[in-house]
C-alpha cells in the first residue's frame, strides 16, 4: 500500500510539472490588440504558447518574441490576421530573435517593410503561416515575407508568401534549412535561399512571381560561400510577373520569366522539378556580375547538378528590359532560348587549363531539356561563334548531395 | 562647515536601495530604488551622479537626463573603445523629457519615460517607467507607449510629435550586442568632458576617478559633438554615425547581417557604405544603388534613409518619428566632401 501511495505520488507531481511548466495564454480582439499581444509575447514563459484567436487585428506597432521555445498560435491562415496597413512605427510586423521559436496558423499583412523577420536564432519554425501585401505586386511592399537570417536549424512548412518586392520566403545566411509544401506567389522572387548552407527546397510550388527559386550568393556580407543546397520536386512554373523590385536591390536584376536562378553557391542539386509556362528561361546558372573587393568571395556556380527534371516549353517572351541576362541570351541563342541556360564563365586560370572535374556542371537526364552554354575563349575571340549547345558534353554520373539534418 | 551639514542632512533622507536592483522583478513604481530626492525635479540622492555624453543618440528631439549609480568600493573596468565593463549594482538612469526650457517657451516640462539598465549576476537587464501625468512618479512598462504630445523646439517653433515608448524587447534592438544586452553610450571616448555638478565643474571622467569608481589610466580618441563648429566635419559625420548607428550596425549587433559598419574605430571603406551594394534593402533603397556615393548625397541610401519617416525606409527602425534635420544637413555635407 505505501509502495503504491509513493508511486501515485510520484506521477502526480510529473503530472502537476508538465502542466505548470507550459501554459497557454489566450488574445482575443479587443480596442488596444497591441498591447494585449506585445505583453503576452513579453510576459509568456519560455515554453508557453502565446494564442491569438480568430480575428483581425489592426497594429500600429511592430510585434516582437525574444523569449526561448514560445510558440505563437494563431486559428488558421485565413482567421487569425495580424495587419500591418496603418503600421506607424517598427520596420517588421513581427521579429524573432529567440531560440526554439514556432510560428503557426496565422497570416502578417501589409507590413511596412519585412513581413516576420528572424535574426541570429538556434531553431525556427513556420508552420501554416502566411505573409502577405494584400494589394498586389507593387514597389512598395516590403522586402520579404519569411525571413530568417543568421539562423540555424530553419523549418519553412506548408507557408504562402504573397507580394514581396524582394522574395516571399527568403532565407539569409543560415545554416541546415527546410523549406517544403509552401507556396510562393507575386513575388519578385518565390522562395529565396542566399549566402546559405545546407538547404533542402522541396513541394513547394512557385507561381506568378519575376523568378520561381533563387539560390544566390553575394559579396560583402558575413556569411557567405553558400553550399549544399537541393531544390527538389517543386513546382517552378508560369512566373512572368514583372520584376517590380525597387532599383539596386540584386534581385531587381532578375528577369521576369525565370523558373530558377543559381548564382555563385557550390554543390546545388536540382531534381525532379517541375518546370515550365517561363517566359525568359527555365534555369539559369551565372556568375555574380559586379566587381567586388571582397577577397573571401568566390563568385562563380560550382559544382552544380541538374537531373530528372521535367521540363515545358519556356522562353517564349524573354524578358529583354530586365537586366543584362535575358538580352545576352536571347541574342546568343538566336532567339532560340535553352531550357538550362550556363554563363560558362570561369576564373582565367580554368579558362586556359581547364575546370576541375568536381567543380563541373553535370547534367543527368532531363527528359528533352534543351542546354546553351557560352565558350569563353571563343567569346573573346569574335571570330568563332561561342555559342555551345550540346548537352552530351556536360553529361555524367550525378552524386547525390545528403539531405539536411538539424544539428543541436 | 554648515554648507557641508546640510547636504549631509539632505542626503540622508533618500538613498538607493540596491536591494531593489538586485531582486528578480523590478518595483512598479521609479520611486522605489531611492535613485531621486526629488522625482519631479530629478534631483539624484546621495551616490547617484548624472552625467552627459559628447555625442548623444537622438530620440525626437527629446532632452535626456542621465544618472548613474556604481555600488560603495565597486570599480568599473576601462576597456578601450568599449563601454566600461561596470560592476554588479550598477545601475544607469535615463529620463526622456521635453524640457521646454527654450526662452520663447510658453509649455511646461514634461518627463516621458525613464530606461534603467541594471547590471546584476553580470548580466544587463533593461526596464522602463513611463511618467505620470500628475509628473510626480513614474510606473513600470511593458509593453511601451505612445506618448501623443507637443514640444518647443530651441526657435521657438510647436512641435507635435508621436513618441514612442519602447517595448521591453524594442530596447534590446538597440542594445543587444553578440546577444547580450549592452549599454551604448558611457564609453571613455564618450565621457571625456567637463559637466556641471552642483559643486562644480569638473571632467566626468576625474569625478569618476574621485569617486573611486575607475582607476585605469585611458587612453583614447575622444567622439566630438557632431553639433561642434570648431571640430572636423569628418569626425562630427563618424561621431554623430558611431552613436546613432552603430549600436546596430557594428560585427555583433542586430544589423550586422547588411555588412554595414557605422562605428568610428570602422576604416574598411566598403563596409563604411562607400559603393556598396545595399544587400536586404528592398524599397528602402529608393531605386538607388549605393549606401554612399562620395560626393551624392542625393545618390545616398543612407541620407535617404535618415530623412525617411516611413517605418519600412526610416533608419534608425526605432526611436523616431521626426526628422532631424541638423543631423541631416552634416551628413548631407560630409558625403558631398567624401
């Protein structure tokens, strides 16, 4: 009998801790959301969860968690509304910079500049979380929908990202990132992965943006060399809204039309994409184009591998006002434009003795993809058309990149 | 000797309760820590000096009135270029208020807010009190406020101004340093000067020495105030960048991730913002190209973002809602120069 008591005991004090160590603490609409939400978000214990229930509410301040493991629940995608439109103060609608964080079942819209921004965080999760300028492709929405930069172990699931002047879901300069069964639309750029290593893209479908999937790299930033990244079983298709990015942000160089866009980064592994209905291009894979002092930057693609794509016709109405890309290509090509497009541009030492062999551009099958590519030599040399379109001389075995795990 | 009894006798009648600095949750009223003899006056008691920087944050034009309070026989450590490595107990006191103290003036004073950064288990925690409107006590804050009100600008001019009481959380974007909460502005090069004390004048960092409170030797490039006409317009542009920018935009701080680098010791041109590509911009880049152009402001993101009051363009993200417009004029003469 006492032996019994003990253990009752025992499992009523786990049960009495489970309980107490996590609470929930429910908003509702009310005259004054801000404060309510902002005090909960600051007031809740690491673990709580901080619940908005359906409703739309109107913020004039930025919202922000800097409080370990919280989650912030909403009642779905379409019910719980955070807007932003008469935004005063604050340059996000919502910033994470705590660890552990989950974001889920909520929509930020209209924000005056970056939708939810997460900084320099150990663990994220967005799960069923919208973000979006509610009026359409226009200058003057925010940079980015989702976006999470310094962050490491980064879960992107089942999100919308609607209307970014820059890209609906961007992740910066982060490390082991999961980016699956979202859907980016209107966007300069769909899904963006940048400076960034370790990612895996995959179910997610691209629609109506200036360009589906970006895997970009760029100078003068902390974090940069970005590698391993896959971009898997996604749809990239139909984006030809015009690039409406405000000038000297990088992705205003984007042409409309582009399926995918690899620029710099090493070891990127595209398969089983579908891809297509784009007006300029299906993939492109380029060199950063500015001069940079910046001696750690390396600004050529490497070690690229394109297989198992299936892909529809693309090129039909190049984007020829938008950056330099669209135009070179379209004369090159004779108006012919590739599905796969190559800049071929190398550093001079690999122009005269050659790439190596795990640094190359592998192509594995792709259905009736077609390739173009640019000869250096023969480009300097006006003599020779340095065109090249035979995709048999890029082909070969493909090996596989590991898929992403989260550290601790 | 009848001077020294009286002061000794005001003294004595409210001193710090450090206790209260140490406890977990702070009180809900100001008045509480025994910081003021005098609240409404924001006369310090016994152990508590104020003190001033030479180059201040600008918040809206508000008058700032800074305290602070190191514990009997604590030191705090020089660390050059750096903010004072302060003791446990320390705490820095900083009143927000319209002081409306301008000859032409026909509005009374009024306090905002008053920020506490209190060190305690070595590690900074910040707290805030908004003022009363009776203006004789402040209370705890949360979750900020906005503050809708007027002041008198020094030509004499009414200002309506939305100030903003920043959330616990907004405060930390300011501070927060390699993910810890840092204070900004008592760093040696920002102290280096005479202020007025109640028994005289004297150099700030001498009356600390006198205090017992620092007892290194420091040896460093003073900031100069940007507002200073004999000074050099390059170091009243960097100083007036390093105070109001760089708590961000420095290796460690929350706006590292653009590779903008703002604080005055920074010498890498690219990443002072000459050419350089704005990287996470978006439409705060107004179509331009570069953070500076040398000889553009025009051409500028960075003049341009200092003259935004749009939330989504303005820069700093936080702390202001109007211009300021003298600021904005040096930096508009320091990159046409660059």
């Amino acid at each position: 009998m006492i032996k019994f008591l003990k253990l009752f005991n025992f499992s009523f004090l786990i049960f009495i801790s489970f309980f107490s160590d996590s609470k929930t603490i429910t908003i509702y609409p009310s005259a004054d959301p801000y404060t309510e939400i902002q005090e909960a978000l600051i007031l809740a214990n690491p673990g709580d969860i901080v619940h908005i229930s359906e409703g739309f509410y109107k913020l004039e301040d930025s919202l922000s968690i800097d409080i370990d493991n919280l989650t912030l629940q909403g009642d779905g995608i379409n019910k719980t509304i955070l807007s932003f439109k008469n935004q005063m103060s604050g340059a996000q609608g919502l910033s994470v910079i705590s660890d552990g964080v989950t974001l889920q079942d909520f929509a930020v819209e209209d924000a005056k500049g970056d939708a939810i921004k997460v900084k320099g965080v150990h663990g994220i999760s967005f799960i069923r979380v919208r973000t979006e300028w509610t009026n359409g492709p226009d200058e003057l929405n925010g940079a980015y929908g989702l976006y999470p930069v310094e962050s490491k172990n980064v879960l992107i699931d089942s999100c919308v990202a609607i209307g970014a002047s820059d890209a609906g879901i961007y992740v910066g300069q982060s490390e082991n990132i999961i980016v699956k069964n979202s859907r980016a639309e209107f966007n300069v750029a769909g899904i963006e992965i940048e400076n960034s290593y370790y990612a895996d893209v995959f179910n997610n479908h691209a629609e109506n943006n200036t360009g589906g999937i970006l895997v970009f790299d760029l100078p003068d930033i902390p974090q940069q060399g970005g590698h391993h990244v896959r971009v898997f079983r996604n749809k990239s298709i139909n984006n030809n809204t015009d690039n409406f990015a405000p000038e000297g942000n990088i992705v205003g160089e984007v042409p409309r039309g582009t399926g995918i866009i690899i620029q710099a980064n090493s070891h990127v592994e595209i398969f089983e994409n579908d891809i297509g209905g784009n007006d300029t291009v299906n993939i492109a894979i380029v060199t950063y184009g500015y001069e940079t002092e910046d001696e750690n930057y390396y600004p050529h693609p490497r070690a690229i591998q394109i297989h198992n794509n299936r892909f529809t016709k693309s090129g039909n109405n190049p984007d020829l006002e938008t950056g330099e890309l669209a135009k070179i290509l379209y004369e090159l090509s004779d108006k012919n434009m590739p599905d796969i497009f190559w800049d071929g541009i190398l550093p001079m030492k690999q122009i005269i003795f050659g790439q190596p062999d795990n640094e190359k551009l592998i192509l594995g099958d792709n259905g009736s993809a077609t390739f173009l590519t640019i000869n250096p030599i023969k480009y300097m040399l006006p003599i020779f058309n340095p065109v090249e379109r035979d995709y048999d001389n890029y082909r070969g075995t493909i090996t596989p990149l590991p898929e992403v795990k989260f550290s601790d | 000797m009848l001077c020294l009894l009286f002061f000794s006798y005001l003294d004595s009648s409210v001193y710090v309760k450090e206790d209260l600095i140490y406890q977990d949750k702070p009180p809900k009223k100001l008045s509480e820590y025994g910081f003021f003899q005098d609240m409404n006056n924001q006369k310090p008691s016994d152990g508590v000096l104020p003190y001033d920087l030479i180059s201040p944050l600008f918040s809206d034009y508000a008058d700032k009135l800074r305290f602070i309070y190191i514990p009997e026989n604590e030191i705090a450590t020089y660390k050059p270029n750096k903010v004072f490595d302060f003791p446990n107990g320390t705490a820095l006191i900083k009143t927000f208020a319209y002081l409306n103290n301008y000859q032409n003036s026909n509005i009374s004073k009024q306090l905002l807010e008053t920020r506490l950064l209190i060190k305690k288990n070595n590690e900074w925690v910040n707290v805030s009190y908004v003022w009363n409107d009776e203006q004789n006590e402040a209370f705890l804050s949360i979750a900020g406020k906005t503050i809708s009100t007027k002041f008198v600008n020094e030509f004499g001019d009414l200002i309506d101004v939305r100030y903003r009481v920043p959330n616990i959380n907004q405060c930390k974007e300011c501070h927060i340093s390699n993910k810890k909460i840092t204070p900004i502005g008592p760093k040696a090069r920002n102290l280096n000067r005479d202020f007025e004390y109640f028994n005289g004048r004297m150099n700030q960092l001498t009356k600390w020495h006198n205090q017992g409170w620092i007892v290194d030797e420091i040896n460093e490039k003073n900031m100069v105030d940007w507002s200073d006409k004999s000074s050099s317009l390059d170091a009243k542009a960097r100083s007036y960048l390093d105070i109001n920018c760089a708590h961000c935009h420095i290796e460690g701080g929350s706006a590292d991730t653009s590779g903008l680098y703002l604080d005055y010791t920074e010498n890498r041109k690219i990443n002072l913002g000459i050419f350089k590509k704005p990287v996470a911009t978006g439409r705060a880049s107004n179509n331009l190209s570069y953070s500076i152009v040398p000889g553009e402001p025009k051409k500028s993101i960075l003049l341009f973002r200092m003259e935004s009051l749009d939330p989504g363009i303005m820069m700093p993200e936080s702390g202001r809602a109007l211009q300021h417009k003298e600021a904005i004029e040096l930096i508009n003469e320091w990159i046409k120069n660059l």
